[in-house]
C-alpha cells in the first residue's frame, strides 16, 4: 500500500535548481535512508512533502488519514513549555477526544431521545479510541520513554529553551516516538545525541514497524536501520535496493558504466562528424553523408554530470606553543550548578584528545571554561605560552544575512575576492553556494563555511565541538584525513568513533568526573 505519492516535483531557489521532475513513492513499511551531499536538498525535500514548502511544479499526495511525524534539524522549541508538556503534546488528539467526550456527557441530560442515540454511540467510539491508545497510562509512558532516551536525569519540569542542542533533540524524538505515527521523517537524528542513545535509537528503528524516511552521515548507523536507499544528486532522485554500502557499489558501477557509454558515443559522434564534413559535398557521396547527419540529429546524447567539488582541508599550523597547552586545578564548571567534581587535568603540545561522554554532563562547558568564554565555579584553568586557538563552536545562533564571501571577507580583510573564492571553492562549496547568503545554505554548507575560516587561519590548538555535524561523507572524510596531518594539538568532541578514532591518541570520559546522574 502505498502511503505517499510524489509526482514531477520540481523546485528551485533562485537561478539555483533543487529538483526537477522527481517521482517518488513510499509504501507502507519500507524503512528508507535519503543520501546525497550536502546542499542536494534533503531538507527541502522534507519540508515540501510536510507543506512547510510550496514546490514550483508538481503533485505530493498523503493517503487518507496518514499521521506523519517529522523530526527536524531546525525545530524550534516554545519558551515557557516543559520538558513533560511537549512529550504530553503527543497526544493531543487524545486529550481532544477527552474533551468532545466530557462536552458529550455534559449534554446527555436535556439531549431528546433520538440525540441521546447518536450522542451514545460517539461516546462509546471515543471511549474505545481512548482505551485502545493507552490514553489513561500516559503519564507511565511518556515516563518510560524519558528515561529510555536520558530526560529523567534532566527533570522532566525543566524549560525546553533551557536545553543543550541535544538535550532538544532528545525531547522531539521521545515526542515523536509516543506519537507512534504511520511514518516518520528524521532529519539527522543522531547529531548531538551520545553513542548510548544513538544505540537505542538504533534498536528502535531496527524493530519499527511503520515507514520511515532517514537522513543520515552517520554511514554504520544507516546501515543498520535502512533497506532501501534513495540518492539525490543533480537534481535527480533514484532508488536503490538493500543498504548504504550496498547502494555504494551498484551506484559506482552504473557511474563506470555511463562514462564508459558516453566515451563511446563520444568517439562515433566524432566519427559520423567528420565523415559528414569530408562527404557532404560530392555527388557520389551525398546521400551517405545526409544518412549519417540524420543519424547524428536524432541521436539522445548521453550528459555527464559535472564534478561536485570535493572539499579539501589543510590546516596552517603556526608558531610552536609552550610544553602544556592548558592545566586546571580543582576545576569546577557549571553555570548556576556545578556539572563536574573539582577536575585537575592538563594537555601537553601535540596532545590529540576526545572528549566523550553522554549529552548534558559538560563536554562543551569544559571547552568554553577552558577558552575563558564562561567563568568556572571554582579552581583555576591556566593556559599555556604562544597559543593560537581555532575554536569550532557546534551551535551558532542567528540568521545570518550576509553572503558566504563577504563572511570570510570579513575575517581575512586582506585577501583578494579570488582568494576568497578559492578558500571556500576548496573547502567544497560550489560558484552558487558562494554567492548565497550563509542562511539559505544547508546545516553542512554552514559548516564548511565556519570550517573555512579555521582552516585559514595559523593555529596550533583546535577546539572542535561535534565538527562533524551535518557533514556529507565526502566533507567528513577530508576533515578526517586533514586532523590526522595536523601537527598541532586537538581537543575534540565527538559522537562517532569511526570519525575520532584514528584521529586521537587519548579519550577522555567526562562521565568519569561529572556531577550528573547517568
């Protein structure tokens, strides 16, 4: 059964085309992963299918009382509302159906006979509907699901604008998974969650019954959840059958194949060409050549995509720091609380270190106490002689208006606007991307753009919080091979150890030291 139809969508912003003329049709069932580089337009494809986005051409099409749960990257959460109100918030429809129930039994007393009836009968329907929902155990199941995905350790009465990027990303699923929709739309679910609750994640969509559609960097998580693949590129959609490696190697195939097809045209294009231009002149030879122009006019010419640039990443290493980077001293962080026991760490140069452990006990508040961006409780952080500090921060707040190029203008004044270009062409942005306002681009074009800043500059510590964010697996790859060649010192955040594990010669757990519940 088939529960969404897609029909000729076509779509673009600008002069900049995102799709044209797709097709797509999801049936009942199929647990889908939706791959293709950053700025293909994965999320534009989502927020159309939702009605958040009206496209240029085409027709999507729901079946009949589908219920759709979309989990995205950018959602927003409403000041004032708790952790337990928004996961309640799943069952509104539930507690709708509650009150049309109550206005029910409030009328039957003056209803006629003929009304009390009809009145009955609905109100034995939503009785059975609530009853069949578990509408009178959802305090216990919004409870259960808290705890399963780490919430009950934050207190389920905590503000939801209060939270860590990833603290809210725990909330919307543990919403979207009460709501138990006929299909569910996640939009990079495992950023900002930690390698536990990536596992459960994991195990969940394992066992899901419904469809689901999955946008993903995350190649091992993929692999495990998916059995169909659908790849966007060139504004194209195609389907793939089995998982992402598999998709992998057919899709390297049909690319080997096509290029060889097209040097085969290629070379019989030339060849009817030329037989043409040395024919078409003489009498005996006419009709030969006026065949073969026939031929040649109605011949579907086989295009090649162009080359999406690959990002390449080299980061400058500056002057040569002191012996430690930096050393603490019954160091306590926290903002109103303390998140961590008196701490006495220290990092010597060429130190390349992770920090791991699960959201919320304190990772990016011990960078941002390290860097003097927050006062510590207690204890002390020194730093060490000639540091040249590249900080990638994970979240940055704001609608940024201004355009790529004057973004890395604005950091290096000196640079021609050729020079410039070149810096963001290189780290994988293409002459459209450049020329776009930093806020119209893709979570992943965002982070090459912030990546290209620090790549530019002379360094020889990198703070790196989550880097590895919204970026498609070619970007990720290069970021990869670009800290493993770096001769600096790296402290980094990190969820996937397939990314930190060749990059790091030491992993510290910050569960070891917090204050928090685990």
């Amino acid at each position: 059964m088939s529960i969404l139809n897609v029909e000729h969508l076509t779509h673009g912003f600008g002069d900049r085309a995102i799709f044209n003329d797709v097709s797509f049709r999801l049936l009942k069932g199929e647990h889908i992963g939706l791959v293709g580089a950053n700025g293909e337009g994965k999320s534009t494809f989502f927020n159309i299918v939702t009605g958040k986005l009206m496209p240029d051409e085409g027709k999507i099409e729901w079946a009949k009382n589908v219920r759709v749960g979309y989990l995205d990257q950018h959602s927003v959460l409403s000041q004032g509302m708790s952790i337990r109100d928004v996961l309640k918030s799943a069952f509104s429809y539930l507690f709708e159906m509650e009150e049309r129930m109550n206005g029910i039994c409030d009328s039957l007393g003056t209803a006629s006979p003929e009304e009390m009836d009809t009145l009955m009968e609905e109100l034995g329907t939503i009785q059975d509907t609530l009853t069949m929902h578990d509408f009178y155990v959802i305090d216990a199941k919004v409870e259960e699901v808290a705890r399963a995905l780490g919430l009950l350790d934050i207190g389920l009465e905590r503000d939801v604008t209060d939270l860590s990027g990833g603290q809210r990303t725990k909330v919307l699923l543990g919403k979207l998974l009460l709501e138990k929709p006929d299909i569910l739309l996640l939009d990079e679910p495992t950023n900002y969650l930690d390698e536990e609750h990536i596992e459960w994640l994991k195990r969940y969509l394992q066992d899901y019954e419904n469809a689901f559609i999955l946008i993903s960097h995350d190649i091992p998580f993929l692999n495990s959840v998916i059995n169909l693949v659908y790849h966007m590129e060139n504004q194209e959609l195609n389907r793939y059958v089995g998982d992402y490696d598999h998709f992998q190697e057919v899709y390297e195939v049909k690319k080997a194949q096509l290029e060889a097809a097209y040097r085969r045209q290629q070379q019989e294009i030339s060849e009817l060409k030329d037989f043409v231009a040395r024919n078409k002149a003489r009498v005996s030879t006419r009709n030969m050549a006026m065949s073969r122009q026939k031929k040649l006019d109605k011949m579907d010419v086989i295009e090649l995509a162009a080359e999406k640039p690959k990002p390449e990443f080299h980061f400058k290493y500056g002057r040569t720091p002191g012996k430690y980077i930096f050393e603490t001293k019954d160091l306590v962080i926290g903002y109103n609380e303390p998140l961590s026991r008196p701490v006495t760490l220290s990092m010597e140069r060429g130190n390349k270190i992770a920090l791991v452990g699960a959201n919320g006990i304190g990772k990016t508040t011990l960078l941002k106490s390290i860097l003097g961006l927050i006062p510590s409780l207690k204890g002390s952080c020194e730093l060490g002689e000639n540091l040249q500090i590249g900080y990638f921060e994970q979240e940055v707040k704001g609608d940024n208006k201004t355009t790529c190029i004057d973004e890395i203008w604005a950091e290096f004044p000196s640079y021609t606007q050729y020079e410039v270009r070149s810096a963001l062409a290189k780290c994988g942005l293409t002459t459209k991307h450049i020329e776009s306002q930093v806020r119209v681009l893709s979570g992943g074009e965002q982070a090459k753009v912030r990546l290209c800043k620090l790549v530019n500059k002379e360094t020889n510590i990198l703070l790196l919080d989550e880097p590895t964010n919204h970026l498609d697996v070619d970007a990720k790859e290069a970021l990869k091979q670009a800290l493993i060649e770096y001769k600096g010192s790296i402290l980094l955040i990190c969820h996937e150890p397939e990314f930190y594990r060749d990059v790091v010669s030491q992993v510290w757990d910050c569960s070891k030291w917090t204050t928090k519940v685990l």
